[in-house]
C-alpha cells in the first residue's frame, strides 16, 4: 500500500510514529502542501490530511476527485474550521455545544455590547495565532477591540467550570483522554496530565461528534459546568494527540482500512487514559 501524508511536519510525533508501523510492509510518502505543486502520477492508496491550511484543503479536493480516499476529508476539516458553522452542526446533531453568537467584526460588536458578564470570544475562523480570550469587563473588551478591530468573533456566554479542559481524541473509533488547564488560565496551559476513566456518556458523546462531523481523526474539547454536565466548546481536525499510548498504532490501523487493507483488524472501541 502507498499511504500519502499532506503535512508540513511529517516528524509530529504522531504521524511519525504511525509511519514507522507502517513503513516495514509500505510505502509512506509526504505531500507538502506549502510546497507541493500538484500530485503527480497516480494517488497513493489513502491520504492522511494533517494540515488546515487553503493549499492543504485545495490538494485534498484534488485528490479526493481523482477518487482517492482523504483522511480526514477536505468538507470535514473545513468544518472545524468555521466556529459558526461547528456550533450550527454540534446544534442541530443534539449535541451540547456551548452556545454561540456571531458578529462580523470585534469593533463593531464591542461598540454596541453592554457587557453585563463574562464571555469567551473566539476568532470565527480557527487557525494558528487566532484569538481566543475571556473578557469579563467592558475595559477589556474595548482593549481587545483596538487589538483585533476587524476580526470576524464568535463570543459564547463563560460558563463557570472548574478551570480544566478535557481533551477528548477519537482515531478510528478508539477514544484517548487526557486533562489540560483552559487556554484561558492566567497561569498558562502547562502539560497534559492523566484523566481518570470517562463516564461512558461522555465516551458516547465524542463518538457522536465524529458521526455529526464526519471525522475519522479529531478532538473534542469539553468543559464540565457547575451541574456536572459536559459543555463541548471546540471540535478539531486531525489534532496531534501526543503522547497517547496506542495512539499511532490506532492511526496506522485506519490509514490501511481506509485504503481497503483486508488484514488489518478494527480497533477496539474504549477510552485510554
């Protein structure tokens, strides 16, 4: 089999580890999107689309008309991409998303908002660098406003939490956890450290996000309110899952099923921790 990977980092610890399973019986290619200028020749058996960038998107739909199999696909990662559309989707799948409101430019919005409690604004559009901050009174939204006066926000109301972001991965059906300070912590993110084992509705619940979003490899961020219950605030695309025992070999288990390999079996269903 030829496995195809559309990535500007072919060593992230994931893909690496998943292409040295691979490599003793395949073949493992790397497609740079920033660099790349076409696929030539004939597709490799399956794609594995690490990357979110508009080059990246463009060669995955390239590939995906010549009838190559993309993991995850181009409409999918795009998906995750738009926090307006995320929220719309996690919506109308039932899931429980934090909920969101959309404003065409952070000036504009800031200019009018009579801030009354904290909130949590997000740039609309995901990527490396965007905004992502809590603002709790309207000083500092007008501080942020001046910083980012033309930014397209998606602001969502703060739900008291216990300051812990529960990072939720799925590879093919098999569920990672681990726990993670909030991006918004004063103190800094720090490292991921173990989450003990997950209540079986939250292992249905990432699972279901996948069905809704059409992932094979992602990540849902959730937040448990003060009542208990879990509150997705982010979906992501092929995120990097480190240091996650078996998360390569889950990886590399997927990239041959997708590309019809009969001898590989289905990953068991479960979450690690």
């Amino acid at each position: 089999m030829r496995i195809g990977l559309i990535t500007p980092e072919p060593g992230h610890p994931l893909l690496a580890g998943a292409a040295a399973l691979l490599t003793p019986r395949h073949r493992v290619e790397v497609l740079d999107p920033a660099t790349a200028p076409g696929v030539p020749g004939p597709p490799a058996d399956v794609y594995l689309l690490k990357s979110r960038t508009p080059r990246a998107l463009e060669l995955a739909r390239e590939l995906e008309r010549r009838g190559a199999p993309v993991v995850n696909s181009a409409a999918a990662t795009a998906r995750c991409q738009d926090r307006t559309e995320m929220a719309e989707l996690a919506v109308r799948a039932g899931l429980p998303f934090a909920a969101t409101r959309t404003h065409a430019s952070l000036s504009a919005w800031a200019a009018r908002e009579p801030l009354g409690s904290p909130v949590v604004v997000k740039s609309r559009h995901s990527r490396r660098g965007d905004l992502v901050a809590r603002v709790d009174t309207p000083a500092e939204l007008a501080e942020l406003a001046r910083a980012w006066p033309r930014e397209p926000v998606v602001v969502q109301d703060f739900a008291p939490n216990s300051g812990w972001d529960h990072k939720l991965w799925a590879i093919g059906g098999r569920v990672f956890a681990a726990r993670r300070r909030s991006e918004l912590s004063p103190d800094g993110r720090g490292p991921h450290l173990p989450l003990p084992r997950l209540p079986s509705a939250w292992t249905d619940l990432i699972l279901r996000a996948g069905e809704a979003f059409g992932l094979d490899v992602y990540g849902v961020d959730i937040i448990e309110t003060g009542d208990g219950a879990p509150l997705i605030v982010d979906v992501n695309a092929f995120p990097g899952v480190r240091g996650q025992a078996g998360a390569p070999e889950a990886l590399a288990s997927l990239a041959l099923r997708r590309a019809g390999s009969p001898s590989v079996p289905a990953p068991r269903d479960g979450t690690d921790s």
